[in-house]
C-alpha cells in the first residue's frame, strides 16, 4: 500500500503580505514563495498560504493541530494579534473539550479557524 508522507492544505487569504507576516509572527517559516503561494512550515505542520480569497471557503476552513502546550499557543496568539495589530484576529483561552483535548482556538487574519489541541493523555 503507498505511503501519505505530508499533507499540504491550501489556506486562503484576503490580504496575502498581511498573512504572511501573521503566520511568520506565530512561528511557521517560508520554505518556498512567489506571487501567488507561500509554502509554510512548523515543526511536523506544512500549508500552502494561497493569494486567493472567497469568504465562504475562509469561513468554513479549519484546522486542528495537535501540540504540546495549548496555553502557550494561546500567550503567542495573544501577544502576536496585540504586536501586530491584527485587530481581526481572534484568540479564545484554552478549554476543555468533550473529547478530551485542551484547545486554544484561533482565527487567522481571513477567518479561519485554527485549533490548538493539547491532547492529554
């Protein structure tokens, strides 16, 4: 059977060099970018921050990412949406979801929703 080796989601944008800066800003680096694309990466993460934006695919995108620590996730986020005045950007505090995972949600400059879930074990 073939191997999945990555996963490479494309994110939309309503205003790409903003971002841009918004994600570098909580930690993922430019591996690769041109006009239209940015290939972002963070530890095991990868996404594409696509220069394209339609608010119905912005608002019902989301993504849940398994980390160690959702409070720091949710200091970071807190501190970048204040630094960089992203007035846009929300940041809920960590809460204990049903299934178990303490998450930090956090919706990026075009509206998507980030989920920061500490998976305790």
């Amino acid at each position: 059977m073939p191997t999945v080796l990555d996963q490479r989601p494309f994110v939309p944008t309503k205003d790409f060099g903003r971002s841009l800066d918004f994600y570098q800003r909580m930690g993922w680096e430019v591996r690769f970018r041109d006009d239209h694309l940015a290939l972002m990466h963070l530890g095991a993460s990868h996404f594409f921050l696509q220069n394209y934006f339609q608010p119905e695919w912005a608002d019902n995108t989301m993504f849940h990412l398994v980390v160690d620590d959702a409070a720091a996730w949710f200091d970071l986020a807190t501190r970048v949406k204040s630094e960089g005045e992203f007035a846009s950007v929300r940041v809920s505090p960590p809460k204990r979801e049903d299934y178990g995972a303490l998450v930090t949600h956090v919706v990026d400059p075009a509206g998507v929703l980030w989920h920061f879930a500490q998976m305790d074990p």
